[in-house]
C-alpha cells in the first residue's frame, strides 16, 4: 500500500458518510412535511424507521410508533408499491360502497378506516369473497417480481 492510499481510502469514506448524511437530513425534511388526513405528523417514535425505508426505495403509506392504550400497541410501517391500485380484488369497491352505505359513510372513510368497523368487516367480506385479484393488481406485482 503506497503511502497516500491510506488517506485516500479514509477520505473516500469520509465522503460517502457526509453524502449518506445530507441524504438523510434532505429526506428527514421531506418526511416532516408529511401529515396524515387529520394534519397530524409522523410520529416521532417511527419517524427514524419511515425516513430509512423511504430512503432504500421502499414506498411508506402508513405507520404508528404504538399506543399502549389504543389501536395496535406495537410500532408499525405499511409499505406499498408506489402505484398499486386502490382495488386489489374483482368486486372489492362494490363490497366497500355497501358496507359504506350501510354505515352511512362516504366511500372514502371506509378505505381510510376513518370508521374501523366498517373497514373490518368491508375487508372481512372481501377476503371471504374468494374473488380473483383485479388485472391492474396482477399487473403492478408482475413489476414488483
């Protein structure tokens, strides 16, 4: 090993943390601005996870650090293809519009589970359907594989 190499490697390494670095704090950024339907923030106990996933190229569409008084008491990510489609079976919006209608809901609040058990059982009875997966479905895992 000549005598500048040494250097030279603790250099380049030098370099790749600070580019690693400013990556993370431009996507820490991005991440900040996002809020969910009420307005509200990602959570800080889930921020540092939602910012690494995003920045190995995985889509985050959800998370939760954890309540242990409410909803699910464990932290969590839901991760997404960045265009997979709102409807992932064969009569999955029918299903969802009825259960809608029979909360006296907009269609909107059940997908967003603003009424979690009207979200439950739509999912419920869509997953009971047996229903083929919808052509733009297959069409996006086929990209994915």
């Amino acid at each position: 090993m000549e005598p500048g190499e040494l250097h030279s490697q603790e250099e380049d390494a030098a370099a790749q943390r600070f580019e690693k670095e400013q990556a993370w704090q431009l996507k820490e950024r991005e991440i900040e601005a996002v809020t969910d339907r009420l307005g509200f923030p990602i959570e800080p106990g889930i921020k540092d996870v939602v910012v690494g996933l995003n920045l190995l190229g995985l889509n985050t569409t959800q998370s939760c650090e954890g309540h242990p008084d409410r909803g699910m008491g464990a932290p969590w990510v839901e991760v997404a293809a960045p265009d997979e489609p709102v409807w992932r079976f064969a009569g999955q919006k029918e299903i969802f519009q009825n259960v809608a209608d029979k909360y006296g809901v907009d269609l909107e609040a059940v997908l967003r589970a603003d009424n979690e058990d009207a979200w439950k059982e739509a999912w419920n009875l869509t997953i009971n359907n047996d229903a083929d997966p919808t052509p733009d479905y297959l069409a996006g895992r086929k990209k994915i594989s």
